[in-house]
C-alpha cells in the first residue's frame, strides 16, 4: 500500500497538523520520504532525536535489551533502570529520579510530589505558580498549568491550582505567591513558546524568592535538558539547582522516555502514592542510558554550544540581508527565527520543497532543533536552504 496519507486521513483522528510527507527512513541528521527524497531534518523529532536518527549506540542498545529483558514491571529491580537512575543523579545536582514514559508524565509527577511536599510541609499548600507562554504537556492538569489560552480554552473549567504570570518577571511571581502556593514552575528557556530566553539573574532571583518562602522551584527540563542549550542541564548555565527537574525528549534519542528528579529533602511519596506500569521498563531505560552516557562521553553538549553560536551567526547573517527578518535568538541548538508578517508557513513549505525540515513555531516565526550531533556542514546547508526559501517567498 502507497499511499499513506490517504489511509492517515480515513482511519486516525484528526488531531495533529501533519505536513504533507511520509518519512520512511532516518539515519544522523538526515531522513528519507516514500518516494526516496532526502531531507536534511531541523527539527528532530521535535527536539528528541538528540543523537541523531538511528544512532547505532541506541540502536544497538535497544536491540540487546530487546533480545534479553523487555518488561517486568516496578515490582521488581532491573538493570537498566538502576543504570539509568545512577548516570542522571551522579551528572546532576538532584538525588533521586523516578523515569516514566513521556514528558508529560515527568511534568504531572513533578507536581503531584510538589503537592504532597505541600500538603505534608507548607500546612496543605497546593498552588503553582507558571508562566504565560509556557508549556508543560496536553493532560488536562498540564493543559491547566500550560500558560497560553489556546490550548486551554477547548478544555473549560480547567484543572485548580495553578496560576500563570508573565515569564522573566521576578515580581510578578512575587506577587502571585500566597499561603497556597508549593512551587513555581518554570522553563529555563521556553521552547514551545516562542523560544523565549530570561534574563540572565531571572532563575537565580527566583530561587532566591522561593527559598525565602520556603517553596520549591521545578524546572522544566523536557526540551532543554540532556545538551540541547550547550550543557548537559539547562540549569548549569543560570547558578541556580531545583528542587525538583523534569526531563524527556532528547533523554531516549528517540525512544519514549521520561524521568523527574528531586532533592532528598523533597521526596515525600509514600510507597504506592505514585506509578507507573510502563514507565522506567528494561527496554527504555537501556535506550536511555546509552543515550546519556554517549551525550556525557562525548561532549555532545559542548558541540551543541559550539555548532549553535555557529548557527545564530549565520542567521544573523540573513537578517542582515532581508529587511523583514526581525529577530533571531536561541541558546545551543534552540534556536527562533523571527519575522514581521505571517510567512512561517510559506517559508516552511519553502524549505520542505528544498529538502529542509523546519518547525513553524508561529505564523511569524520558524523554531530550529537539529540533532546535538551536527555540525557547522549542516548548518551551512540549512542556511544555504533557507536563504533561498526566504528569497522565494519575499519575491513571490
């Protein structure tokens, strides 16, 4: 059967927006259509596929723990997982991760442990105070705690307890903290969002408000996380450590994976007061370990600051050229460009037509977020690309 696009259209739901193309084949930062047309891929699997398509580490890696242990459940211990858990706590600043299956899953235990920090420490405070532009997942609680209307207002009356102030503005948070709140939750740079970077004393501020409160700060780490910004934690680059960090995307390098982690002090689940069936499984777990242990032996967090201040300089370059280019920002390999009318799609079938993945990110904006294993060869393509995609579509 051919045409896939026709069966996606007769039997699944029609929920996401899908650019015309079927992707058969991936291999670094490269992928393949149906028809055998070669793609040099920005976007990554939405900042996932942070080592590349198939690297042959966690290909490797999948496949052993395929033909050996699969699944057993958190009744029991497994090697992968202790593997994971131990990679995580002794490269970060926190003590103790539990790994579940997805980002939102990581973001969803994150709050709950807030919750119960709360409920057990803070006389039952239950509140978290997010940002605008934020984004924490599509659960219905997530929905909530996700700052931006459009994807709240389908969803009405929206889960309590969270309340959303402007990004990079200490004193809003300021302002917003009552008796209730347990935590602040907060991106270090807002991917989803528009690629939004604070101030640079914006996190340290907020740590200092919440240790005079007595509230944690969670960091949400899902797109930042495992090298995207240029270290192995987004954190490491603003001073500050959380009390509690939510990670995925680029943790598996493809594989379905999340984990949240905390400080000691902050662990108060009672056995049995949180789980999961699939989360932290042999399988996964042996995926993400590869990937984590390659990220941190290789220093792919170092090629990924390197590659990105390479990256920002050559989009520097074409909003010199084009007049109607208005920003361009990012931090590694997160990276925004910005423009002053609603062209992000033109420009993004522009760039497919030209054999470059792209992400718009607004009508106004396209979001770059290769694989961590690039290199400035790649970028001088994708730029090449891009600038005749842009030409194109301001002469149209």
């Amino acid at each position: 059967m051919s045409n896939w696009q026709e069966l996606e259209s007769k039997y699944f739901m029609q929920i996401s927006p899908r650019t015309p193309l079927t992707l058969v084949k991936g291999k670094g930062a490269r992928v393949w259509d149906d028809s055998g047309k070669e793609y040099l891929d920005f976007v990554a699997g939405w900042a996932v596929n942070s080592l590349g398509h198939c690297p042959p580490v966690v290909a490797d890696a999948v496949a052993e723990q395929a033909n050996t242990l699969i699944q057993t459940s958190n009744q029991y211990y497994t090697v992968p997982q202790l593997q994971l858990a131990q990679i995580l706590v002794e490269n970060s600043c926190l003590d103790r991760v539990y790994i579940g299956n997805s980002g939102l899953e990581a973001n969803e235990g994150a709050v709950k442990l807030a919750r119960r920090y709360g409920s057990l420490k803070r006389k039952g405070a239950y509140e978290v105070i997010t940002t605008f532009n934020s984004f924490h997942g599509r659960s219905l609680a997530m929905t909530a705690a996700t700052g931006q209307e459009r994807f709240q207002k389908p969803y009405i009356p929206l889960t309590p307890g969270f309340k959303s102030v402007a990004f990079n503005d200490v004193e809003a948070i300021r302002m917003a903290t009552t008796d209730k709140t347990c935590a602040v939750m907060l991106e270090p740079v807002q991917g989803e969002g528009g690629v939004n970077i604070p101030d640079d004393n914006y996190l340290s501020e907020v740590r200092k408000w919440c240790d005079q409160k007595g509230i944690l700060l969670i960091l949400d780490e899902i797109q930042t996380g495992i090298g995207r910004l240029g270290t192995l934690f987004g954190y490491e680059q603003y001073g500050v450590e959380p009390d509690i960090m939510t990670l995925a995307k680029g943790l598996g390098s493809g594989v379905p994976v999340g984990a949240f982690m905390a400080k000691d002090n902050v662990c108060v689940f009672a056995p049995g007061e949180h789980g999961s069936t699939f989360g932290g499984n042999a399988l996964t777990s042996a995926a993400a370990y590869a990937t984590v242990k390659y990220v941190i032996d290789n220093d792919i967090a170092g090629n990924a600051r390197k590659v990105g201040e390479y990256f920002i300089a050559r989009l520097e370059e074409l909003k010199n050229k084009y007049r109607f280019v208005t920003d361009v920002r990012g931090r590694g390999l997160l990276l925004a460009i910005e423009f002053n009318s609603d062209i992000g799609q033109d420009l993004l079938n522009a760039c497919l037509e030209r054999g470059l993945l792209v992400n718009r990110l607004k009508p106004n904006a396209l979001r770059f977020m290769p694989s961590l294993i690039i290199g400035n060869e790649e970028v001088d393509q994708a730029i090449d690309i891009l600038d005749r995609a842009l030409g194109s579509v301001v002469g149209a």
